[in-house]
C-alpha cells in the first residue's frame, strides 16, 4: 500500500521509492506488481458481488 502511494500519489520514480525505503529498485517493482495484481483482484471479487 504505502508502494503505492508513493508511486502514483505521492508520483515518485522506481529508484526515488527504492533509495526511500532503503530496498533495491527490482523490490519496488515487484512490490508493486503484486500489490496492483492484489487491487485488482479485489475490484474484480467486488465487480462480480462476491
């Protein structure tokens, strides 16, 4: 979560997430690969009512 909003709220680069939260740029990525694939499952369970 906080991945994300670093990126897309707070619009922050891949290496100024990494170098903030001390962990290589291939974390953020993965990081927020999984967290995006997580939302939007969460809105496709929601779109389908269950």
């Amino acid at each position: 979560r906080e991945i994300v909003h670093l990126r897309f709220a707070a619009d922050l680069s891949y290496d100024q997430i990494a170098q903030m939260l001390g962990v290589p740029v291939g974390t953020v990525r993965s990081r927020l690969h999984r967290a995006l694939k997580a939302i939007r499952e969460q809105l496709e369970e929601h779109e389908n009512g269950t």
